[in-house]
C-alpha cells in the first residue's frame, strides 16, 4: 500500500489489527470502521494515560493531529498527513501492547 492508496478505513482496520485480541475485554474496542476512528483513538490515548504509558499517549495525541490535517488538506498534503497519522497510531499500538 502507497501512501497515495491510503484511507481512514485502512487505518481503522490496521489499528484494530494491531491491538484485536491484545487488550482485556473491559479496555478500548477498535472497531475498525473510519467514523469511529477518531473517538476510538481518544479512548487509547485515554487509556494509554491511565495506564502511565506516556509514549504511547504522545504517539496517539501525535496520530490525532495527523488525522486533523488529514481533514483540512487535499491532494499530497492529505496523503502525507494520513501517512503520519497510520504510523504515529501504530507506534502508539505497539508501545500499549
């Protein structure tokens, strides 16, 4: 997948990838679906706090910002954004697994 192939729907369901199965039943669902992705990350970042597990938290705030510029941009300027924003998410992941 190339940065220009990239969607929020791809981003929900790597990050849902990522984590199925690695946290308790009572800790953030992802569902995988792009209109639940936003509040879906606040819930880890969330979380991530909760937990003390402030690179993780950073990671996640970092992935929000990415997706906002994502929001506000067209063109390269949104593919480069939503590229940050998959990989800021993924770290995140895998600092809180």
């Amino acid at each position: 997948m190339t940065t220009t192939d990239l969607t929020t729907t791809d981003i929900a369901t790597l990050l849902r990838d990522k984590l199925e199965g690695r946290l308790g039943s009572r800790e953030p669902q992802i569902t995988g679906r792009p209109e639940t992705l936003i509040d879906e990350v606040i819930e880890l970042l969330d979380y991530a706090e909760m937990r003390g597990s402030e690179d993780a938290a950073d990671a996640f705030g970092d992935g929000l910002r990415a997706l906002g510029r994502a929001g506000r941009s067209t063109g390269p300027a949104h593919s480069h954004a939503l590229a940050a924003a998959r990989r800021s998410l993924l770290e995140g992941a895998s600092l809180l697994t």
